[in-house]
C-alpha cells in the first residue's frame, strides 16, 4: 500500500561528493528544503547551537509564502527539538513546504555577520503508522546567503543562495525505482527545492536498464516540487526504461541554486531511504 502522505514525500540527495560533508557544516542558519506533516506523520528537527541566543524560524509553502514563524531561546551547547506537527498550526497539516532556522546569538534582532557559525540541524521524516522514519538532508545557510537580515521581514523566500546544491546550467542526475503499479511495490517521488521559479514545463533524460528517453516533467511550484516518477506516463510506457534508473535534470537558466533529493520505497527495503546522487558540474 503506497504511503498516505506519498505526496509530501522524496529520493536521491543531489550532491557532488566534495559537497557532502559540507551539509554538516554549522553556520548562522539551517535551511530544512522539504517538510510536512499531517496525520499521524511529520518532519521531526533536531537543533544543535553552540552558543546561547534565539533561534528564529520560518515555515513557508511549496511557493515560498511564509505560513507561520516563531522563536524560542536556547544556552549553550544544547540539542532542541521541532516538531512540526507539534509546532505549526493544524490548519497547515498536508500543506509540504519548506522551513529556515537561524540563530541570532547576540539577541541583537538580525542574522548576520556578528553572529556566529553557531547552528546545525538534523531531520527525518517519520510515520509511525508505517513504522518507519526517513532521514531529511539540511542545508547550511550563512547570513550572506539571506534575502534579509531581520527575520521580521522573511514574508517569501527568505534564501538567495544555497551553499550546497547545482547551480543554473549544471545536470542533477537523479535515481529512482518503480515497477509500473501506482498503488503498490516500488516507487519514488523527487523533490526539488530551487532559489528562484523554475520552467513550469521541463524536460529531463530518463536513462533505464536498455533505454534513454528524454520525457516531460512539471514543476508547478516556485521554490518545492514533489515529482510521483510514476506519474510520468511516458518514462513507465517506453520499453526498457521501467524499473531502476536514473533522471537527468539540467538545471534552467532562470534558477541560481536547485537541490534535489529523493525517497525510495520498497517491499524488498520494508521501509523509506533516501539516496545519494549527483551533481556534474561540468556538464
């Protein structure tokens, strides 16, 4: 049975190698590029601080809309956890977005070069009623990649740049798994979190076991797109693409910074894993 919040859900980290440790880098702020909650499911956050201060945060929609933001306190070298389903209004359950976290550990009201690289976070996705929990890649922000400086002003898109992921022009190359049935077995779902608007319409290469295609992909949203690879009618009715494989996206030319990533599910798994792929930098 295909997991209620499939919708909501990912597979393949889309990193170059040199960049993967980078993803545990501490900085200002910690940017979560997928989150959700609904039901019983929800995207649980670790925050780990090195120095005392507020931790300002922001939930925003697949469009990048801020829907809800807060702050709490924390001492030093200390781990606190956000869950959202805990955190946010019940009225945004099943509305998947994306979530900043930022310490200002000089409580002078701004994120910016006078605090220090003091927070990380970790995330994972859990779903209890499938027994199951899938890790969630975070991002470092630092304050020079922010739109803003005052957390009062974050009303939409609050990050400029991504210090990890592809950059315009560069080829993300994402895995999946599917075996052709859209309400069992195998499937995948990608999601791509991109800095600025991406084509609506896009077309990225399918390269299965004994074919290569080029096939349509939508991309409705501004900043979060879940792709269900199932529903690519043509990637799953072209012989010898069906099964594993990967997809290639070249990131457009109107979109500075894209990170992707992907959840795999398998009865031969029993459970969600999130996979590495990779970025070429050099296409």
């Amino acid at each position: 049975m295909r997991y209620p919040l499939l919708a909501p859900l990912a597979l393949g980290l889309a990193l170059p190698a040199a960049h993967a440790t980078d993803m545990n880098l501490f900085a200002q702020c910690a940017l979560v590029p997928w989150a959700t909650f609904g039901g019983d499911a929800t995207t649980a956050v670790g925050v780990t601080v090195k120095d005392g201060g507020t931790v300002y945060w922001a939930y925003f929609d697949q469009d990048g809309d801020l829907r809800q933001e807060g702050a709490f306190g924390v001492v030093d070298r200390t781990l606190t956890p956000v869950t959202l389903s805990q955190e946010l209004d019940p009225g945004l359950a099943n509305i998947p977005g994306f979530m900043l976290l930022c310490l200002d550990d000089n409580d002078d009201g701004e994120i910016d070069g006078d605090d220090g690289t003091d927070l990380a976070a970790n995330a994972f996705f859990v779903d209890p009623a499938n027994n199951d929990v899938a890790y969630v890649p975070v991002l470092p922000v630092f304050d020079e990649d922010l739109d803003d400086a005052d957390p009062d002003d974050w009303n939409n898109s609050p990050v400029d740049d991504l210090f990890v992921g592809a950059d315009s022009d560069d080829d993300i190359y994402l895995q999946y798994l599917v075996d052709g049935d859209p309400a069992v077995g195998d499937f995948t779902v990608l999601v791509i979190h991109t800095t600025d608007e991406p084509d609506s319409q896009v077309s990225m290469q399918a390269a299965g076991p004994n074919e290569i295609a080029n096939v349509p992909v939508t991309l409705p949203n501004s900043r979060v797109n879940l792709v269900d690879v199932e529903s690519i009618s043509e990637l799953t009715s072209v012989n010898g693409l069906l099964g594993s494989g990967y997809l290639r996206w070249t990131v457009g030319d109107n979109v500075d910074n894209a990170f992707a990533f992907s959840l795999v599910y398998s009865p031969a798994f029993g459970a969600l894993q999130t996979l590495l792929g990779n970025v070429d930098l050099d296409p």
